[in-house]
C-alpha cells in the first residue's frame, strides 16, 4: 500500500519551477508578498454580522424580515430549518409520534436550508453564520500566542469524536423526548442572547471559551458540535470549493499555520501532492484566510466542474 501511494505522489519541482523563482523574487520577498491581505475575512465577518444584526434588529423593531434565531428562523415568511434540529425531532417522533403533524412550512424550511448550503459549501455556515464561531476566532488567536509563549501546551483530540456526540445528542433526543443539545448549543444560546438578551446560560459559553483559550483551541468546533458534523456531511456534494494549484505552490505552509481546519490542507506539505489540482474536503469552512495570505495566489475559491462546462 504505501509503495503504491508513493507512486502516485507528484515528483518535486525544480528551483527553477518554484513560484518565487517564475516572479523574479527572493524566497522572503515572495513570503511577505500578500502579509496583511484579509479580503475574504473583512467579507465574511460582514456577512456574519449583518446577518445576527438582522435578527436583533427585525426583533427590535417587530419587522418581519428575519425572525426567530439560528435553532429556526423565517426570511420575509420563508421558514428556515436546521437539519440537526430536523434529526432531534425525528429521534423524538420515534416514540411521540410528531412527525404526522409537521407542517410543510418545516418541510418547506429544512429543504430550503439544505438546498442552499449543499450548493455553497455545508460549513460555509460556521464561518460565515454562525455567531460562536466568531467568539472562538478571537479565542483561538489568544490561544496561539500563549502557546507561542509556552505558557500553556496545546492538547488535540480523535476527529472522530464529533461523530459519537453527533449521534449521541440523537440518542439523548429519543431517550428524554427533549431536545438536549439545545439546551448547550452556543450557536442557540449566543443567538438567542444577542436577539433577546443575556442570561445565566453565558456562563457556559465564558468556561467554554475559556477551556478552548487554556486547554485545546476550538475544541467545541472540532470535536463536538453536531451542527458542524452535519454541515460536512452535506458539503461533501458541494460544488463550491477551495482549489490548489500545486505549480503556484512554494510550499511555505503558511495557509495551515492560518487554517482554522488545517488538516484540509494535507496536500500543501512538500511531498504530499499526488495531483496537478486538489480540492479541500468537507470539512473545510470556506473561511477564506487560506486564499488570502497565499503567497502564489494557489489557493483559490472555486466550483467544481465548472472549467468543463465554460
């Protein structure tokens, strides 16, 4: 197995072939070329505020624009449904029975919801909706400059954790008959909290923030939240993406050392490549820090399939 997987690894570049060389540049140079470049983040934190700012301030103002929280909501009437939600209730109707009685606006919502992200990209939502990742984001950049400081060590966990609380939360839905995970979402409860008002439950959110500071940087996102388990799984059939072009590649790893999933990115460590073009996984969440501080422009938003058709 690995000699077959060898075989299929892109041979190295030549010094003449590398990026800086093609440019007419010095290594560093070529290194600081795009140092301070945030254009997808200033575009994402925009979308990200604007779309909670429309919840206070429909709410505020009793407009009937976009009610509700990100557990559920409704656009001008359309009614927007998370799937995880969807999944809870259908773990309960199990033994309640509550699915004959949906609505179609619920039906009409869940399909509207996933339609959208299976086209944008599934945790295109974490990173562009969701209110908690915002806070973690800031987290996770204190986090690192502890550790750069050795202060505090950096602790990581099996990924594949998130699925044994993805279907743990389920199994809790069908044991209780009550949405449990609800009751610890982050992305419910600092939803809810910016729309209606602090309370008690914030003080979950301050130890979590905190535990992800001191102990393991985004340890909710990474490891837990089914949301973001969910989203993956949708985005698998995604035609949005993030493309790497290994010849504009100079190998520098600084799209990992930014990724806020970095284990998407295997294939920018020199060696690693087996083909001309790779898309990132599923897991990616379209954040755009990667495509920004590129210094070879390699990394690029893109749509699969779409040089085929054009």
């Amino acid at each position: 197995m690995i000699g077959k997987y060898a075989q299929q690894l892109l041979p190295p570049k030549p010094k003449d072939q590398m990026p800086h060389v093609k440019l007419n540049m010095t290594y560093k140079e070529w290194m600081h070329r795009h140092e301070g470049r945030h254009k997808w983040r200033n575009r994402r934190w925009a979308v990200l505020i604007f779309i909670n700012l429309l919840f206070v301030i429909s709410f505020t103002f009793d407009l009937a624009v976009l009610e509700g929280s990100l557990n559920g909501s409704r656009l001008i009437g359309f009614y927007l449904m998370d799937p995880y939600v969807s999944l809870e209730l259908a773990s309960i109707s199990l033994r309640t029975h509550y699915w004959p009685h949906v609505t179609m606006n619920m039906i009409i919502g869940l399909i509207t919801i996933l339609t959208f992200y299976l086209l944008m990209g599934g945790r295109t939502f974490c990173s562009w909706v969701c209110p908690y990742h915002f806070i973690a984001e800031w987290a996770e950049k204190l986090h690192k400059y502890l550790v750069k400081k050795r202060k505090i060590k950096e602790h990581h966990f099996n990924r594949g954790l998130r699925y044994v609380f993805w279907l743990g939360f389920l199994i809790l839905a069908l044991v209780t008959k009550r949405l449990i995970f609800q009751e610890i979402n982050p992305v419910g409860i600092v939803s809810r909290a910016l729309i209606y008002g602090p309370g008690l439950i914030l003080l979950w959110i301050l130890a979590l923030v905190t535990f992800e500071i001191v102990y393991s940087q985004r340890f909710w996102c990474r490891y837990v939240c089914p949301i973001g388990t969910t989203w993956s799984l949708v985005g698998k059939l995604s035609p949005v993406t993030i493309k790497f072009e290994y010849e504009k590649c100079g190998h520098c790893r600084k799209c990992q050392d930014v990724c806020l999933v970095p284990h998407v990115l295997w294939f920018v460590v020199k060696g690693r490549a087996t083909q001309k073009q790779h898309y990132v996984g599923s897991d990616c969440i379209k954040c755009g820090y990667c495509v920004d501080i590129c210094p070879g422009d390699a990394l690029n938003f893109s749509i699969k399939g779409l040089s085929k058709i054009v």
